[in-house]
C-alpha cells in the first residue's frame, strides 16, 4: 500500500470518528441513571422482563432486559420526563408514568410487581412525590425550568438563584463584607453566593458537563449560564457519585433539548 493510499484511508477514519463523536457524547454529560427490580405478586423476581423507557417531551425510546435476579438498568439517560412500560410473558403489562430525571441523578424505582393475566391488559401507576433518597447518600438540590420562568433572575444568569437553595448565603467580596451588586454581572465573575461555608474557589460550574470555572482564578467562571436556554440546574453540595471529580460544590446546567 502507498504512502498516500495509507494517508488517505487514516484522514478517512479520522473524520468517521469525528462525526460519531458528538452523538455519543451528548449521551453522556448531564446524565443520570434509573434502575428497577421486577417481581411477581409474590416477591420472586422476574427474569427477562422487557423494560422500554420513553421521553415524554421527545418519544425517544429505550429498551433493557431484566437479568437473573430481576435487575434492569438505564445508564446515560438526558434529563428530562420519562415513563416506564414493564412486559413479560404471562403477566400484564406494568406502566409508570411521571418519572423525572435531574442531570446526575441515580434512581431505582418504585415497587415493580406484575400482575398475572394477559399482556394485552396492562397496569398504570402514576409516580407519587419521592422522599429522601435510600440508595444514594449524594446531598443536592436542582433549580427546575418552573423557578427559572417565574422567579426574578438578575443579570439572566441562571446560578443566581441559588439564594433560593437551603445552605446558600450572599459572599463577602473584601474586607468590608459588601455584597455582590447583581446589576452588574459580567462574564468572569464569581458565583456571588458560597454554600455551607465552602470557599468560593470550590464551586466548580459545568454546563452539559463541561467545566466552565477557570482553575486558575479563585472560583471565576469562563461563561453564565443564561436563564433562556437551560432546562435545570442542579447544585450538588455534599456526598458526591463517582461520576464526580470536583468539589465541595458543583454546579451543572443542562440545556433545553
């Protein structure tokens, strides 16, 4: 094979890679995972059970197989609504509805148990108000899309509403303990709020996973996040996933799809 010929063929496989690229990384950033375990009325879980999950906003659908102890499992799934349908042979059908997905979130749901009958028949559960979460000791709060459309945003910069979090409080800009002055948000500023005590240098803010805090310069962020086009923020403030490497906070918005 010519120099040119091996040349051309690696410029070839440079671009595929380029173009898949995307696809697969969108999947991943501000992503969460939902799981479940499928039972019978009696307790005995079921084996391969067919589990769909569908975006309520897009109808994307995905589908997994439960294992031999019951398990499924979504990983990478964007933000967003979701309902959950559960099939197995022999039993009616299992749906959920009302399933919400913040960026980073690790979720099982609720109780799947099947009913004996015909698949043609199904079951419809609608998703109560979850408590505190048992499988995760991760400590965080989200700033949804209703608090960005109906509360006061300053400079439309979406983090500013973390006066709104419990454990948030206005920092001191120097020795005066003056506070921030939101008429004037700029690019580069600090988050003007500091979380349980944590140094402003400790806020690390991601938009789709991205980092968007400048290392070098005491907690300054490289772009706002505009109200307008995010969908969510969630501040995470204590008890971080391995999907994590900064900290004591991180800040992470997620763009409207």
């Amino acid at each position: 094979m010519t120099r040119l010929k091996i040349m051309g063929w690696m410029t070839a496989l440079a671009v595929g890679l380029l173009l898949s690229a995307p696809a697969a990384i969108r999947a991943q950033v501000g992503s969460a995972t939902l799981s479940g375990v499928v039972e019978d009325q009696s307790g005995a879980v079921v084996a391969g059970a067919t589990a769909t999950l569908t975006n309520q906003l897009s109808g994307a659908a995905r589908s997994a197989t439960s294992n031999g102890v019951g398990l499924f499992s979504f990983p990478a799934v964007p933000s967003g609504d979701y309902s959950l349908s559960v099939k197995a042979k022999g039993f009616k059908a299992y749906t959920q509805s009302g399933i919400h997905l913040d960026p980073g979130d690790n979720k099982s749901t609720a109780e799947i148990r099947l009913a004996v009958g015909s698949e043609a028949e199904s079951v419809t559960v609608d998703s109560t108000v979850e408590g505190l979460p048992l499988d995760s000791g991760q400590l965080s709060a989200t700033i949804g899309s209703s608090d960005l459309e109906r509360l006061s945003v300053s400079g439309r910069e979406a983090t500013e509403l973390e006066k709104i979090l419990p454990g948030f409080a206005i920092r001191s800009l120097d020795s005066t303990n003056q506070a921030s002055d939101f008429t004037q948000l700029q690019v580069g500023q600090a988050t003007p709020y500091a979380s349980n005590g944590a140094p402003v240098a400790g806020i690390t803010i991601k938009l789709d996973g991205a980092s968007l805090t400048d290392a070098g310069s005491f907690g300054t962020n490289l772009q706002n996040i505009n109200d307008s086009w995010v969908s969510e923020v969630q501040v995470q403030t204590s008890n971080f996933g391995a999907d994590q490497s900064n900290g004591p906070v991180v800040i992470t918005g997620v763009t409207k799809s």
